[in-house]
C-alpha cells in the first residue's frame, strides 16, 4: 500500500489530460448527464498510465512474488494487472531490458481507460474547474 499523504507527480499532466477527455466528451453532449459522462470520462482512452515509475516497480515486483494485490481498490487492482501483463509480454521479447526499463517504457504506452472511478473524476474536474475559477476571479480583481 502507498504511503498515506504521498504527492502524485504527474497530477497536473493527468488533470490536462483528463480536462481534455471532459471537454471532447461535453462538446459531443445533446443533453448533460453528469453520472453517465463521469462514466465515459473515465472509460475513455488514456495517454498512459497515471501512476509513477517507483509505484509501478513495487507492484509488479509484488506480483512476481504472487501478491493478490489485496487491499487495493478494484480500479487500481485493474489498471496493475494491465501493466503487469504488458511488462510480462515485453519481457519476454526484450531480453536485454532491466524490469525497471521495460516498466518506463509500458507506463508510458496509451491506457485502455483512466482507471479512476466515476465519483473520483468528479472530484478532480471540480477541483480544477474551482481552481480555474479563482485564478480568474484573482486576475479580475486586479483589473479593478
């Protein structure tokens, strides 16, 4: 399990990427349904895993080992199981890599989905969108 209060490192590019995915999505809406577009949000093709490159090598050396993953949210569970069938798969065919190597090179392929859950994304589009708002409302006041 990760260190509680850990800082994710690549939290602003996985928010521009995932604002990105909204704003396609939204521009595609007749009619806004906030559930069913978290839902195609997070569904939607990634430009890679968002998770680091340390997090990465301790769980999949964890299930080398046989780790389960027990404890780890189903999503999370999901997204490891992914990037452990593609490092098995290039290990294979790239003898010459170290672990750590190949595991670089697969976070950074294209993920199927954000491996988020729908109210998770919510969260983070308002905390951008909220964030975005009061940088404006600060850049107005100095206007005036």
């Amino acid at each position: 399990m990760k260190p509680v209060g850990s800082k994710f490192e690549y939290e602003s590019e996985r928010n521009n990427d995932l604002m990105s995915v909204y704003h396609n999505l939204i521009c595609g809406c007749e009619e806004i349904k906030l559930c069913e577009l978290m839902e195609r949000v997070v569904n939607s093709p990634s430009r890679r895993f968002w998770v680091s490159e340390e997090r990465s090598a301790i769980v999949v050396s964890a299930m080398m080992k046989g780790d389960c993953l027990e404890g780890m949210s189903e999503t999370k569970r999901e997204m490891f199981t992914e990037i452990y069938r593609r490092v098995m798969d290039m290990k294979g065919s790239r003898s010459k890599m170290s672990l750590s190597e190949i595991i670089f090179d697969v976070i950074r392929q294209p993920a199927p989905k954000f491996y988020l859950t729908p109210g998770s994304a919510k969260v983070i589009i308002h905390k951008i969108k909220r964030k975005w708002y009061e940088e404006r409302k600060r850049k107005l006041r100095h206007l005036f």
